[in-house]
C-alpha cells in the first residue's frame, strides 16, 4: 500500500512517517502527521486520518536514552493496560478509559525505524484534554479520583508481575548518589553557579529517606504504582471527569507515597514547573483538599495505617526528590530532560526548592487535611450498627 503523508511542522520533519506508520495495523493510507503534548521524555505525534470517518492515533518516539530496555517497556505497558481494561470493562468504557496499543506487522505492539529509533501507537482519545497546571477544585478532586482508582485497580497485582522500567527511579538513596557523582565531575563546568541550591539540597538529604527505609523494613508495602503523577499525565474529557491515565511507561513496583507526593507537584502549586518568578509559587490548599479528598475516596478499602501516614511523606519528598534531579540534570549538561533555553533545568530547580520550602512550611496543616478526609471518609462508609457502636 502506498502511504500519503503531510507532515505539519519542523520536527515531525525529522522523520520517515511514511515507513514508520506503515508498521502499524492502522487501516489508513493517508495522515496528517502534527508534533504534540508538553512531555519532557517521548516525542509525541498526532496521527490524524485523511479519511472521512478514519481514525485517528497518537504515534511516540520512545525515549531509547532513558528506557534502556523497550522489550520490558512494552510488556508492562501491555500487561497493564489488559488488566485495567478486563476490570473496567464491568462497569465503564475500556475504550475511552484505558489507552488501546495498536499492534504492528511484527506482531509486536512496537517497531524501529531505519535509524534504529523505537515506536508505539495508541488510539488517539478524542474529546479529552491534559492541563499543565489545575483551574479548579473539580480537577484537581478528579485528579485524585484518577490516580487513586489507578492504584486500586492494580493493587491486586503482585509487583513482581512487572520490571522496573528505570531501575531505582524514585530511589531517592540513588538519586543522592548521582547528585554527588555530578557534582564532583562537574562536567558541564556549571557548579560555581549552584552553590546555594547544593547547599539547600544536601542539607535536606538525611530526612529524606523515611520512606525508603520504612519499605526496606517491610513497614510500608511494595504495590504497583505509576510513578508520574503529573497532571498532565491524565486525560479529562469536556466536562473535566477523568477519562484515562496516560504515560504509563513508569508504571512499576513503587509505593503509594510516591504517586500522591508526586501529584501534589504540580496539583497545588498553580505556577508552572519551571515558574521564574518564586513569588509566583503559592500554595492552593483547597486544591490539595480536593486531591487528597479524591485520591482517599479511592484508596481507603486497602491502604494501611502506615501508608496513610506515609503521603505526608511523600509530599516532601518528590520536590525535593525533583530538584535533586533537574539539578544534576543541569550540571551534567541537560541530557536527561528536553529543555528549552541553557538555564531552564536551574529555573525548574528553583521553582521546586521554592515549592519544597512553601510545603515544609504547610507541613502540620496539610497533614492535618489528610487526617481529616481520611477520618470523614472513614465515618461516612461505616454502617448505621457500626457508627452506634463507635
Ligand atoms: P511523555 O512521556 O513525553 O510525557 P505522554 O505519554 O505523557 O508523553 O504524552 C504526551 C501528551 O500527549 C500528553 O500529555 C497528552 O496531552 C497527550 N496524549 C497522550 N496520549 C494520548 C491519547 N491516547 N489521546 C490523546 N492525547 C494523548
Ligand atoms: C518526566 O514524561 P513526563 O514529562 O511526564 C519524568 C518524570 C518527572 C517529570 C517532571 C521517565 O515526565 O519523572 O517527574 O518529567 N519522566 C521520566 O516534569 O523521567
Ligand atoms: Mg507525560
């Protein structure tokens, strides 16, 4: 079959669409192929369909830099998305709710290009939308609601079941090692202009790794988590109701901490990641309210008390955990995050210490929010006989 191709802009022009598609069990010929999303990993491409009443997909170049090992990708990625879709398919939509892969000629669900590059398709989700950053209360609670139903749809899945993806990834004992590694190579001769933010972070470091210690101990489980928990890493539909979790490509053996900690990032701070201006990182507590109220509604029938106390944790920790990255990302000369001019890895740095100092600030009231959702949550659920007996 012969392909048609019109490629939109310069950097959907870096590559042989028409070879690449071709790959794919599609059912079209003719597409428009258009760059898309605000990711900092994958390059992503909108695949539209010249056809009348053809569909349209969502085409990514896989990150080869940061995933060393796409067969294991792949595998939990089609691991996952089967069991989500076999449970959801009892009382909603699989479709809409849960990202399709489309299988290649290979009979693989991802193929290379003549450059050796690696790619996957999904069906492209219509009538849906990912934000940066929240507007309002509604998000921000379905937010919760997305990532905590995530987590109870998997929580009967042994972690075993799937490979870590980017072995340690929100280790934070080994994103440490790496700062420090960085910080003595200083390969990008950055270091004399980072010395406070050093200073900041390494002060910090040895309060750090509670939860990490709590799982060694066996105090806190081990479940399948998504592990990037970013707002725009879910997909609302028109009237902001959660349709589908997206980016799955870190969804791996983790604790729960990390994906609550991980989302209040970017769900209370309404500046971007990368905000220049640090007076501009305020928080929203009524969004965090709205998250947490949320996330619990769905993750109260298995998480533990230990747990619980845990996301208090897990606030503090990917901030910080977050600067620690960028921070080495910057010194080692931006080879891990896209970046868009030489200082944005040090602008989102700051930005994230700035979160991190607001949040430790907040500590005992936001942890006092989570007390009080859980505990709401708690009496609502009991029964009549049950609230009688206290
Ligand atoms: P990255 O790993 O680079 O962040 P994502 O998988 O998050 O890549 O995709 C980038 C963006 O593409 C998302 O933020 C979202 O806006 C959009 N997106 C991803 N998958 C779909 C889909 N199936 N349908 C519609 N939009 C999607
Ligand atoms: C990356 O792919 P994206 O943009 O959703 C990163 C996350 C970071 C995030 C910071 C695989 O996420 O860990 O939290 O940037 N993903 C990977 O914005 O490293
Ligand atoms: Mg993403």
């Amino acid at each position: 079959m012969k392909y048609r191709i019109l490629v939109m802009d310069n950097r959907a022009a870096a590559y042989n669409f028409a070879d690449i598609i071709a790959q794919f069990n599609t059912g079209g010929s003719e597409f428009e192929v258009k760059t898309f999303g605000s990711g900092h990993i994958n390059d992503t491409f909108i695949i539209k369909s010249k056809a009348k009443n053809g569909a349209d997909f969502l085409l990514q170049k896989i990150n080869q830099f940061v995933f060393k090992d796409i067969d294991s990708l792949m595998n939990n990625m089609v691991y996952v998305t089967n069991h989500l879709k076999q449970k959801i398919a009892k009382t909603g939509n699989p479709e809409k709710e849960v990202l399709t892969l489309i299988k290649c000629n290979n009979g693989k669900y991802y193929c290379q290009d003549a450059q050796g590059d690696y790619w996957r398709m999904t069906n492209f989700l219509h009538n849906t939308k990912s934000y940066d950053l929240v507007t309002n209360i509604k998000q921000a609670q379905q937010g919760g609601v997305a990532f905590g139903r995530f987590q109870n749809l998997l929580c009967d899945l042994h972690p075993d079941l799937l490979e870590s993806t980017i072995p340690d990834f929100l280790n934070i004992e080994k994103r440490l090692n790496d700062f420090n590694s960085a910080i003595k190579n200083n390969s990008a001769q950055r270091l004399s202009s980072v010395t406070e933010e050093i200073e900041f972070l390494l002060s910090r470091a040895d309060s750090m790794n509670e939860i990490l210690q709590q799982g060694k101990a066996g105090i806190l489980p081990l479940r399948i988590t998504h592990n990037d928990t970013k707002f725009n890493n879910i997909l609302l539909d028109q009237a902001d109701e959660i349709q589908c979790v997206i980016d799955l490509d870190t969804v791996m053996p983790g604790y729960v901490a990390y994906d609550f900690g991980d989302a209040i990032r970017s769900i209370i701070n309404m500046a971007p990641e990368d905000e220049k201006n640090l007076d501009a990182i305020q928080l929203n507590i009524p969004l965090f309210e709205a998250f947490a109220k949320g996330y619990l509604s769905q993750t109260i029938s298995f998480l533990t008390e230990a747990e619980l106390k845990s996301l208090m944790m897990g606030v503090l920790l990917l901030p910080y955990m977050q600067a620690v990255r960028f921070l080495t990302d910057y010194l080692e000369g931006d080879v891990y995050y896209k970046t868009q001019f030489p200082e944005h890895n040090l602008q989102r740095t700051r930005a994230q210490i700035q979160l991190l100092k607001m949040l430790e600030m907040s500590k005992e009231k936001l942890s006092g929010i989570i007390q009080n959702e859980w505990l709401n949550l708690k009496n609502t659920s009991k029964t009549g006989a049950e609230m009688i007996a206290g």
